[in-house]
C-alpha cells in the first residue's frame, strides 16, 4: 500500500515539475509551522518567499500534506522544519522532495526530556518538541536558520546578518519584559489547554499543570480533571488557560470546581487569519501571554 502511494506521489510529481517549470520556486522557502516562518521571514526580507506547509488555523499535530503540498515542496530548495517528532510527515515526504532539503531547525537547543507518561502518548519521540514556546530557544533557532539562509544564498549574507541582528534584539526584548515581570512569581503555575508550555516555564522558574497532553488530541477524563483540580487547589491557582480559538468547555469545567476563571493563551503553533489581519505576530501574542500569565498571578 505504502508502494502504491508513493508511485502515485512519484508520478503526480513528474506531472507537476512539467507544468510548474516556469515558476520561480528556488526562490520559496518553506517552514512547516509558524513560529519558523515568523523568523524566517524577519531573516529572509525580500530576498525568498517564505511558506508556512501547513495552513492558517488548522491543529499541526498529526497534520499530513496533500499530495499537491508535497508537489510544490519538491521544487523549493529548502525546507525548514521543527523537528522532535513535529512533524509525523516529514519522512515520508523526504524521498520524493529531497531528503538534504529538509532541514531542522532545533540544533543546539536543550531539550526537555519526556516522561514515560508523555512518551506513552507521543509517538514520535523523546523530547518535548514545542522549542518555540521559549523566547530563549527561539534566537537558537533563529541563528540556525540565518546560517541555512546564508548557505543558499551566500551572496546576500550581509543582508541577512543585518536582519538577524535586527530580530535577536526584539528576542531578547521580549525575554526581558518576561524575565523582569515574572521575577517575583517563582514557583508559580499555570493551567494549560495542553502539555507546550514546558520550555516556557522552566525559563522563568513558573510550573504548567496541562489539560491535555503532549498532541492536545485527547480530551482528558474524569480522574484526570479531578487530578487538576486538585492540583490547581493545592498551588492555589485561579485561572484556567484555554487554546486561543480552541473550546473553553473543559476550562471552565474546571475553572468552576476552583471558583475560578478561564483566559486564553496562544500555543503558537499555528496563527489563525484574523489575528494575521489583526497584525497579530509572536512577538504581540507572546506579550498578551505574558500579560494574561501576569494577571493570572494576581
Ligand atoms: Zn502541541
């Protein structure tokens, strides 16, 4: 069955790279998830056309391309991705695109290590994959992405410094109205709609208790509410983060077992066309995170 796929793949290819010749895809790059457009772009200006894989609004975990995505992807000449089991698709596509095209971006990052619980769910591997949750892996990755940039296009490589140098200092901005508002709240936790938030948290010394696990699929069971509930009574926690976008059934299940509220918090991994429209970006809801964490505390 996987054979047949792939020849079916194979061919619509061949098909594609035949009409699509007059199209300018070495200049496209494409990301997988938003958070690597977002520095990609900063990094590219308008050098490349930066393409985020997977489309506005919809959940990334276990997302698969059509066979028309894999197709424009094959004439790109790079494709950035996140890595750590992120992305279930990437290799099975790598043979028809060009496995050396497909590069990650999480290269010196120091990963979170997944519990067995964590790991019973998660099928793609050992470490918690959502890097981009923290500001500080994120000029990682950055980096990571301006030396792939310059490798393809060493010409401009002035350029692209100038820009990275432009978006590591907004980074550390950031990181720095995190580090300076969350000084005082050591120790603290937060209810999450799911299991991203573990790099955030161990930069600023805060706890998550998540809702749902690592792939936000499951919607959780009785006991497990229960188990939050008792955890969120016992750290004293008044407020019950849901998905921006996503249900705010469960949150407030359990915001009411704590007489508690519900607030909305951006996972990131995927942005949604009104907040593009809204001139939304990471950095803007990373703020409105950390003011919606800030006034959690409180
Ligand atoms: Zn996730």
């Amino acid at each position: 069955m996987k054979r047949k796929i792939f020849l079916i793949l194979l061919l619509s290819l061949i098909l594609v790279s035949c009409t699509n010749k007059n199209n300018d895809n070495n200049k496209n790059i494409y990301t997988s998830i938003y958070p690597i457009e977002y520095l990609t772009k900063e990094i590219v200006g308008d050098k490349y056309k930066v393409i985020n894989i997977i489309p506005t609004g919809v959940e990334i975990h276990g997302w698969e391309p059509s066979m028309k995505t894999v197709a424009s992807m094959s004439d790109s000449q790079l494709i950035l991705v996140n890595g750590l089991g992120l992305e279930s698709w990437a290799d099975s596509v790598s043979e028809s695109v060009g496995e050396s095209k497909i590069v990650e971006v999480n290269k010196g990052i120091d990963y979170i290590k997944l519990t067995e619980t964590e790991k019973e769910e998660h099928s793609h591997g050992d470490y918690d994959p959502h890097i981009w949750l923290s500001i500080k892996n994120m000029l990682v990755m950055a980096k990571n992405i301006e030396e792939e940039v310059v490798k393809l296009d060493p010409e401009n490589k002035s350029y692209y410094e100038k820009n990275l140098e432009r978006l590591e200092s907004s980074l550390k901005e950031l990181d720095g109205k995190f580090e300076t508002a969350l000084e005082n709240y050591s120790g603290k936790a937060i209810i999450v709609p799911h299991d991203a938030f573990g790099y955030l948290v161990r930069d600023y010394n805060l706890k998550q208790i998540p809702i749902e696990g690592i792939n936000s699929s499951s919607e959780p069971d009785l006991g497990t509410v229960a188990k939050i509930v008792d955890k969120a009574k016992s750290d004293n926690v008044n407020t019950v983060f849901y998905e921006y976008g996503g249900s705010d059934k469960i949150a407030k299940t359990i915001a009411k077992e704590i007489s508690g509220e519900t607030k909305e918090i951006y996972s990131l991994e995927n942005i949604t066309d009104e907040l593009i429209k809204n001139n939304e970006d990471y950095y803007t809801l990373m703020e409105k995170n950390l003011n919606n964490i800030l006034e959690s505390f409180k």
